[in-house]
C-alpha cells in the first residue's frame, strides 16, 4: 500500500456500524432488485450499458473507502492480489477511471497537484490521480481506492480467461487467494449448474465483448450481517437481523490491453425495507421458492430459511 489515501473530514468517526451505511434506495430509478425481473440464480442477465453510466455513483462512498483500508490492513494479499502480466492493464484502467469519475460523476474533482478529489455527504476523500497510481506498484488498489466498486482484471489464458489482478474488499463468501490466477472455469466452478447452463455461454461472451458495449448484470442474497466483507469466515461484528444483499457487476474491456474489467458493488438493506418497494418481498420469496437445495447452500440461504419463512409469513 504505498500510495496514501486521505480521509479528510473525519469519515472513520462516521457510525461505522451503522446497518444502512452500505444500502441503496430501493425505491430510486437506479436501484437494483435482480429477482424482481428473474427469479432464477444461474442465469447471466445482462443488460446494455452506456459508458458514461459505467460505475454508480455512491454518497457514502467515505464507508465503503473506510472499509477497503481496513480490510487491507486486515488480511493483506487476501483482498488485493495481482500476477505481474497484470500491470498493463492495471495502468489503462488507472486512466480510464479517472476520466470516467471527473467526466460522468458528480462529486469527483481534479486538484492543481493533479490529485483526485471526492466530496459527498459532508465528507472529502483525496487520492493521488491517475499519473501516480500508473507509477505504483500496485495501480489496481490505488484505482479502486476511488469508487465503491470492487474491481477485478481478467486476461486470456490457456484454460480461457483468468482472474489476474483483484481488489476485493466485500467478497460474497468467497477467497480471492484462492481465485487469483484461475480460470473462470474454475472461479464458478462452487456455483450449482454453471457448467451445464452456462459455461460455453460465458466463454463466448468474453471473446465477444467490445469496449464500446459494456454490460452489467444484478446479484443477490439474503445474509445475516450487513458487513461487506463476508468470506464465510467469522468476521461477522453486528447483531443478526436479515438483510438483502445486492451486488450490481459490470463487465467492460479496455482498448488498448484487451483486458476485461470486473466491477462488484454489493449494497445491503435490511430486509424490511423491501415492505415499502409494491411486490419486492412477494417476488422475493418466490425467487427464494425456485431454489434448488443446492443454490440454496451455494447463497448461504439454508440456515437463515426458517427465520427468512417466519419474516414471508408475518408480512405477506
């Protein structure tokens, strides 16, 4: 971690265990709620993207910036990992977001000394800009510094393209010293069916992307902790309770390198605040219904079934 990231404004004294500090307004144009449109999990689900609509915006961006330095400084090479034929496309990503956040974001400025600053909320973040990540050692972390996303590279390997840099500070149970440097193939291979349905369907449409055509696509759980980081480990800090998990993932190549860009922005809500959102918690509970015992266990949805069945029953 060698380049700094400034928390100007006091952020780390800003309700960290606040439930709704990672949540997004369900009831926004822009919110994502996945099994309102399609209840079943192994599907692929995406939807066009303009590139100016590339990443969201976050207003609470300062708990998401707090969270990824303090799970660095937690688990190390366990959020962010890279092989060093990733540093090509880590410095064009570099440019690219940076262009990106000060061109379509509100809140994003760049400083005389070339720095990049964020305001929001009451809070200021400043990071060095896109020239110093580029330099780094380590571009890919100083990048994701910046949004609220997760963010991933992959390359074209032997075995199809491989996962080559990450940082990933909200994992949804899974390790990403145990992915790095591994086929997609591989990466899906705990997901109930993806072989069958959709392994061939993946593989083609990573040979196919356009870095004019970005896509996104929506993901989602029901989890017992608001906390980003879940690795299936006991890292839980808050009280139980059930909380939607949502996780909207763009996927988009980059010109020059031909590399793929992975983005992972996981949201939570408690799970009453689907009630205020007509139908959500009916479409909910029948995308829940569909499961197979197998993606049931894949989502870490079996043992939090009879409490999630006795929250269906007092409310629908």
């Amino acid at each position: 971690m060698s380049l700094r990231a400034e928390l100007v404004s006091g952020a780390r004294a800003v309700a960290q265990h606040n439930p709704r500090r990672f949540s997004q307004d369900l009831n926004a144009p822009t919110a994502v709620l996945p099994f309102l449109r399609e209840p079943h999990i192994v599907h692929m689900g995406l939807n066009r993207l303009s590139s100016t609509q590339w990443l969201q915006g976050c207003s609470r961006l300062s708990h998401y910036h707090h969270n990824k330095l303090s799970a660095r400084h937690r688990l190390g090479d366990r959020v962010f990992a890279h092989l060093p034929k990733s540093l090509p496309a880590q410095r064009e990503l570099a440019g690219l977001m940076a262009k990106h956040l000060l061109r379509d974001h509100d809140g994003y400025s760049a400083l005389a000394n070339s720095d990049i600053c964020w305001r929001g909320a009451g809070q200021e973040l400043r990071w060095p800009g896109a020239e110093a990540a580029a330099e780094s050692g380590e571009p890919l972390w100083a990048t994701s510094l910046w949004v609220a996303d997760d963010l991933c590279i992959l390359l074209p390997g032997a075995r199809g393209y491989e996962l080559v840099a990450a940082s990933l500070a909200a994992p949804s149970y899974w390790r990403l010293e145990e992915k790095i440097g591994r086929p997609l193939s591989t990466i899906h291979q705990p997901v109930p069916g993806f072989r069958e349905k959709l392994g061939e369907q993946v593989a083609r449409f990573f040979d196919h992307l356009l870095p004019a055509y970005p896509v996104w696509r929506g993901n989602w759980s029901v989890v017992d902790s608001p906390e980003l980081l879940q690795r299936g480990e006991a890292e839980k800090e808050t009280p139980g309770g059930l909380y939607l998990r949502i996780e909207r993932q763009s996927l988009r190549r980059l010109p020059e390198t031909g590399a793929v860009v992975f983005s992972i922005r996981v949201m939570t809500n408690p799970l009453s605040d689907l009630l205020d959102v007509p139908g959500a918690l009916a479409s909910l509970r029948g995308a829940v219904a569909a499961m197979s015992p197998d993606e049931s266990r894949y989502k870490s949805l079996a043992p939090l079934r009879a409490e999630l069945d006795a929250f269906f029953g007092k409310y629908l």
